[in-house]
C-alpha cells in the first residue's frame, strides 16, 4: 500500500524497521503504519493492533513505562517447539521421544511460568531449576508426573533434600552432578533417607558454541564434568550398587547459539558419549542437550550475536536426525530428548512499552544572529559563510571552515576577547552550517569522511520514561541488541534521525543501537512529532532476562504490567486479563532498608515546626504533608498526564 507520502510506502517502513524479519511471525507493520499482532500465527483472523492496546492501556489510567505480555504468544512458543520434536520424531522414525523443559531463570514471573505449565500439560513439557528457590516454587509448580523436573547448578545439603523430597512426591526430579563432590553427597543422602534419586552427568564438552556465551563450553567451563571424572562418576554409582539411577547425559555449549554447526557439532560428541556409557553398561534414558536455542533478534538470519542462522525446524532436525545416525552406528536405543530452551520460548511474548516525554536536539535554542555594531571577526565570518553560501562551493572545505572558527571561538571566549552573546550566536550559525550541509549530502552518493558523522551529530536524544537498567539491562551490560521501533505512525516516512535516552541520571540510561534498513546504526528513522503528540515506543523480545534482570538504579523498580488474551469474538481482538502494578515509591525504599512510614512523621514533625513558627499556614502544612505521603504510595516513573 502506498500512503499519502508518494515517497513512502508500508514497505519501506518493513525494510527500514525490519519488523517482520524479527517478529517471528507475531509481529508486522500494518497499512495503517501500526504494529499489528498475530498472537496465533495458525489464526490469521486475530489481528490486534497494538496502539488500540496502548489507548485502552492509557484509557484504563494505568501509567507508562509498562510490560505488556501477550500469554497467546507464550502459549504458541511451548506448543510450536514440542510440535515441532514431535513432527521430527516421527518423520524421523526416532525411537525416542522428546521430554522438554523450561528452566525458569529465563523469566521465573509466576504468570509465565503457569502458562507455559499449562501450555504444555498435553506434551508432559516440564520445569528446570538451578537454586533452591527456584526448586521451591518448581516443586509447587511442576505437578504433573509424567514431565521432567531437571535440577542444574552447584548444590548443597539442603538443596538435594529438596530434590528427593520431589522423589517423594512421585515426580521425575532429575538431579544433574556439576561437580564430582556433589556424587558423594548424593549417595550418602538418598541412602539415609532411603530415596533413589534419578541422576543425570553434565559433561565439559569440547564442542564450543558461537555467541556471546561460548565460555559455557571447552576445558574452562564453569560447569560440567570432564571425560574421566563421568566415568568415575558412572563407576562409583556402580560400586555403590546405583548403576541402574543413572539415567541422563546432560551438556549446555551457550545461550544464543548463533551458529547451527555449533549444535551439529555437540549434538555429534554427546550422542558418542552417551552410547559409550550405554556399552559400558549404564542404560541412560534421556540426553539432555541444553538451552542455546537462538533468537533473531536483528532479523539478519546470520551468526551475529543477536541473531542465528537457522530456523526451529532445522535445529530440531539436526538434533534429532544427529542424535539417530550416532546411536544407529553404534547399535544403542534412541534416548529420549530434552531440552532446555528458555530465550526461545519466552522472549517473543512481552515488550516494555514507554512514552516520548521530550526530545533533545543537538542545536538546541537559536539565537538571533542578526548583525551588531562592534561583532568579533569569528561572528562575522561565520555569518558570511552561511549567507552567501551556494552549491558550487567546496563543501567540505565550508565544513572546515566553520569547524575551525567554532573551535577558536570557544577559546577567545575562555581568554574572555569573545563575549558570552558573541559565542551563543556563533553556535547557532554553526549549527545552521551544519544542518544545510546534512541537507545537501542526504542524497549525494559520495559522502565525505569527515562529514560522514553529521547524521549522528545533528540526531535528536528521545526522552523515554523508562530505565534501561531496570527494563533493558542487558543492552547497557553486554550490548545485547533489541529491536526498538514505534508502536503506529510507520506510515509516514521518517524525517529526523534519533537515539533514546533513559530518564535516570547516568549517562549510560541510552540506546543507540539499531537495526536499520538490515545494518546495524547508532540512529533510528523516525517521524517527527507534532506540538502535544503523544508517542510511544516499544522495546520488543524482552520476555527472556530483561524481565527479571532489572535492578534498583534510581529506585525506579519494576514497571506496571498488563496481560493480553486474545479473543476473536471481541472487536479489538483481544482484552486485557491483568493488570499487576509496578513497584510504589515506598515499595523500592523499603527494600533499600528505609522505613517509609517513619519517614512520613519525620517529615510531618519538620511541617508543623514550620507551621508553629508561622512559616507555613496550617492548612498549606496539611497539603504538603498530603502530598509527601502521597508520592510515597505514587508509581516510581514520570507522570505524564
């Protein structure tokens, strides 16, 4: 569709902003320019458009910043993966069958973890943990005995307590050994308690991912045991009279697994441990093949680190088919198959949404430039190259120029020969030179070098009311990329550049990396905004880690929630099912060990010492005192309406 801007159509607003590439099939630009959300890519007549639940959202006078999870995305994730073994298996004639679970450090919200249970309660899908909190809540939670219940990270006494009390239970817990101690401390507990337990051996694979978390693997992993520590392990169960307990190989190469030869290349040496064990003696029933299931997060469908060059088809082929030629040369049963996929289940299904609330610009104010009697020769030379400049001139040496005199300007200014008006003026007139250059080589085909830079100098900062350390951390902590776009107005063509900034007081509160036109940029194309337009953005996959990586910076805390269904027989297609409100200012001071209601009378005493003194009338001292106690209960972010 081409919109009123003949230059400008809904697909270049694809090619620009790349949405459709990312969106994982939840997420396009509709005519409209809005983001349109398909929560069930199996039913194209759910079509919700996403500022419709931005407007109910701000209808219902629930603030921004605010997360919004569309549980039909989650629930699509789990049933899509365990489809997908499934259609695998039997294509494959796998003899196997596939066990996956969910480990809960991804997101350990209470609302997803129950979703994906419940999505997956028809495929026996089940839970991971790698603490004992997490055991707690994945022991209420993990209640159905046919699923696996598997238990990574380092543990201690009480932690395998925990995990046979699941025994116990009758459920299939499933404690994974990371290091050769914790096998002697298992033994020893399930013989006093008399509990077989079920054991799994995390190996130190020497197959290495591709990623930002390669280290997972190799001789320096952090985890897992080495070649001959498994074997130790397997014969001192032996010994021990627990052969038959051992039941699952586990391995883990890396989160965001970026390149499929990588799991190729695992899938390979495990499945040749795992039937050289089974020869031994030891008849495992299940490989665990770990998390690492990658998302595009950049839509390049590429080895860059925040995308993956495969589909989810291809992944589970190359697991299940590599897994089958092994055993099948080896002559050993086809195990079962686990995985661990967490990014890939949750990140699809949430996004922070944030409002514009102001716009920084590189020129700022402009003074007035007209000439004065008496104006230093830098003013006056700089206003000259701006009147009488033309086409035909050198431009790069007009950049030079103004350049250059800028920079002695600011030095007279500090030997106090240019006066504080005088440098104001020059200012402004350098910024005109610069934004009529940017204007000329916008459609030049050769840039300059040393005015490739202009774009990104003469860039507005957004002022978003959110915080990158609470909503995006891991872009500021290890540049992991998320898309960010607007949630409607895609339909006009862009006509200024911008980065976004955060509303806390460090420097690093930004975002300047972005997808544009499938190349990474320090500046994202957006429409400018009219005088009192409200405008949102939305930071997309921001289900895995984000949402519970947050920290306390600025004690901004967690931001509002709102749970989206989808419903075809609503006329928006869809309600919204929750909302769960976001950290109150007393909430986040009292976790900083700070006693709010104490708080409060302190201040209230300092008022009416004021009020007895007569410095502030009685009933201007109730308000204050009202308005303190107030904002102590008020949401942690701006109020922008």
């Amino acid at each position: 569709m081409t919109t009123n801007n003949v230059e400008w159509s809904i697909e270049d607003a694809e090619r620009v902003y790349g949405v459709s590439s990312w969106g994982g099939g939840y997420f396009k630009i509709g005519e409209n320019g809005n983001i349109q959300v398909s929560p069930d890519p199996k039913n194209p007549n759910i079509r919700i458009d996403f500022k419709s639940v931005v407007d109910e959202i701000a209808q219902e006078g629930i603030q921004f910043p605010v997360v919004i999870r569309f549980h039909d995305i989650l629930r699509s994730q789990v049933v899509g993966i365990n489809e997908c073994f499934n259609q695998v298996i039997a294509d494959a004639k796998y003899k196997g069958k596939y066990n996956g679970v969910y480990p809960i450090k991804v997101n350990q919200t209470r609302e997803v973890v129950e979703e994906i249970v419940d999505a997956g309660a028809p495929y026996d899908y089940g839970l991971e943990a790698g603490s004992k909190s997490e055991l707690l809540a994945v022991l209420a939670y993990n209640t159905n005995a046919n699923s696996l219940t598997i238990l990574n990270g380092y543990k201690d006494e009480e932690f395998i307590r925990l995990s046979l009390l699941g025994r116990k239970l009758g459920r299939k817990v499933v404690v994974v050994i990371e290091k050769y101690s914790e096998l002697h401390l298992l033994i020893r507990i399930s013989k006093e308690l008399n509990i077989e337990p079920i054991i799994g051996l995390r190996s130190k694979m020497t197959a290495l991912g591709k990623g930002k978390w390669q280290g997972s693997s190799g001789d320096r992993a952090k985890f897992g045991l080495t070649i001959p520590e498994i074997i130790n392990a397997a014969k001192l169960l032996e010994k021990e009279g627990m052969a038959h307990t051992l039941k699952l190989l586990h391995f883990h190469i890396g989160s965001q697994l970026t390149d499929i030869r990588a799991i190729k290349d695992a899938v390979n040496e495990s499945a040749r441990i795992y039937a050289e064990l089974h020869k031994m003696g030891f008849a495992l029933e299940y490989v665990d093949v770990g998390g690492g299931l990658g998302i595009d997060y950049d839509g390049s469908k590429s080895t860059n680190d925040s995308s993956r060059n495969y589909s989810l088809h291809e992944y589970v082929a190359d697991v299940v088919y590599g897994m089958k030629e092994v055993c099948d040369l080896e002559g050993v049963p086809h195990p079962n198959l686990v995985t661990e996929s967490g990014r890939a289940i949750t990140a699809h299904h949430s996004c922070v949404v944030t409002e514009i609330v102001g716009e920084i610009k590189a020129d700022g104010a402009m003074l007035d430039t007209s000439k004065t009697e008496g104006e230093h020769v830098l003013l006056k030379n700089m206003r000259e190259l701006l009147e009488y400049w033309n086409d035909e001139q050198n431009l790069q040496e007009v950049y030079n120029d103004a350049s250059e005199w800028k920079e002695k300007a600011v030095s007279a200014f500090k030997l106090r020969v240019v006066s504080l008006e005088e440098l104001g003026k020059i200012e402004t007139l350098y910024w005109q030179v610069m934004r009529r250059l940017q204007v000329f080589y916008r459609d030049v085909e050769f840039v300059p070098e040393g005015l490739q830079h202009l774009d990104f100098s003469l860039s507005s900062q957004y002022l978003c009311n959110f915080s990158i350390f609470q909503s995006a951390a891991d872009t500021w902590a290890i540049d992991q990329l998320i898309p960010v776009v607007p949630i409607a107005g895609m339909h006009k063509k862009p006509d200024i550049n911008c980065s976004i900034v955060d509303i806390t007081c460090d420097s690093d509160g930004k975002i300047d990396q972005f997808i544009v036109d499938r190349q990474l940029q320090n500046i994202m194309p957006i429409s400018s905004l009219e005088p009192g337009e409200k405008a949102h953005l939305g930071l997309f996959l921001t289900g895995a880690y984000q949402d519970v990586m947050g920290d306390m910076h600025n004690l901004f805390g967690r931001v509002n929630e709102v749970h989206i269904f989808s419903d075809d027989d609503d006329p928006e297609d869809f309600y919204i099912e929750e909302f769960v409100a976001g950290s109150s200012v007393q909430d986040v001071l009292t976790i900083m060990q700070y006693h709010p209601s104490a708080m409060a009378i302190d201040v209230k005493k300092q008022i009416d010492k004021e009020v007895a003194n007569g410095q502030i009338p009685p009933r201007e001292g109730v308000k204050w005192t009202d308005f303190y106690e107030n904002c102590l209960k008020g949401y942690t972010y701006l109020k922008t309406s």
